[in-house]
C-alpha cells in the first residue's frame, strides 16, 4: 500500500473523567467527523475508562490498563485530544496518561479540540501545545474551540448551529493528515531519534 494516500490511523484521547462530563457529547459530534474523512482510521482512549495510577508504578493495575491504551497510542499515526478547561488547564487524568508515554507521541501529530465556559478550554489546549512540544509531537496550528459548550449543543447532542465547528474541525483535520502524512513519509526515510 503506498503509504504517502493510505488513510492515517488516528487515536481520539478523551480527556474529561469528571462525574456528569460533558465530553461525550462533544466526542460523539467529534467522531462523527473522523469517521467521515477519508483519509482517516480513529479508534477512541477514554481517560474514564482507564485505571492508571499516578504513582507510575509498574503495578498489575498499570500494567492491565497500558495493555488497552500502549497500542492504541502506539500504533496511530496521529492523534486528536479532546480536553475540558478545569481550573484554568487540562485535567489530571489526561495528565496521567500523557505521562505514561512518551515514545508513542514522538514525530506524530495532535489536533486539539477543546471545550469550557467563556474560555472554550483555549487555556486548556495552550498548556498541551507545551507538553506535546516536549514529547516531540507537532501539534497542529488550528483547533476546535466550543465556548459555552453546554448550550452549544440540544438535549439530543446536535450542534445547534454546526456552520463554525463544523468549518473548524474539517480545517483541523485536514491540517492533521497533512502533518500525518508528512511525518509519516520522513520518518519511513529517516527513522526519528530526537536528535
């Protein structure tokens, strides 16, 4: 398969394990955007639905978890993190996981959507730009902001006006399969060693 038009696997990082979240109903409206590109394979990483611990110990716990996530994380080609604004940042728990890996980031591309209140979780997606840029990841320039995002979308989860997200997003993606591709193609040439 020539690598340079095959679709990019891409790994959605749901970032919110928040009780009441409201990062499902943005991940939905997400993945149906993913699905829809053509140039795109996305499987889904739910900070919910992990159980690592913080201490980084190689517990059976740990071990069980990184079972789930490594491989995703490790076998995308790109990545789409999804992060609520809590206290002016990102949540722990996305933390966490981030923190677990580090190889599996490296010469990759991270879209950034974000939500929250007045904000839309930008504050959110800055500080993950600084801690992408450590783990050699790219991220890519334009996100997906949802201001006020709980009344952004009805009671059934559809974007009441979806004319601006919907614009964001495809600009977004379109930006992440060409930074896919492009770091995709290099590292194929040219293994990454950080150097």
């Amino acid at each position: 398969m020539d690598t340079t038009t095959a679709p990019l696997r891409v790994t959605l990082l749901v970032g919110s394990n928040r009780h009441g979240r409201f990062g499902p109903v943005v991940a939905d409206w997400l993945l149906d955007h993913l699905r829809a590109h053509d140039d795109l394979l996305p499987e889904v990483v739910d900070v919910a639905a992990t159980d690592l611990p913080t201490t980084f110990a190689p517990t059976p716990q740990a071990t069980a978890a990184l079972a789930e996530i490594t491989p995703k994380l490790s076998g995308a080609d790109a990545f789409v993190v999804l992060t609520p604004e809590y206290n002016h940042s990102f949540p722990a728990a996305l933390k966490n996981v981030v923190d677990w890996h580090f190889t599996e980031w490296r010469a990759k591309p991270v879209g950034l959507v974000s939500y929250g209140g007045l904000a839309g979780g930008l504050r959110a997606a800055e500080h993950l730009r600084q801690v992408f840029a450590e783990l050699h990841a790219v991220t890519v320039r334009d996100t997906v902001s949802f201001h006020n995002a709980g009344a952004a979308f009805d009671d059934r989860g559809r974007l009441r006006d979806p004319s601006g997200p919907d614009a964001a997003a495809k600009t977004m993606l379109d930006q992440l399969v060409w930074w896919g591709r492009a770091l995709r193609e290099a590292k194929e040439r040219r293994p990454y060693d950080g150097a």
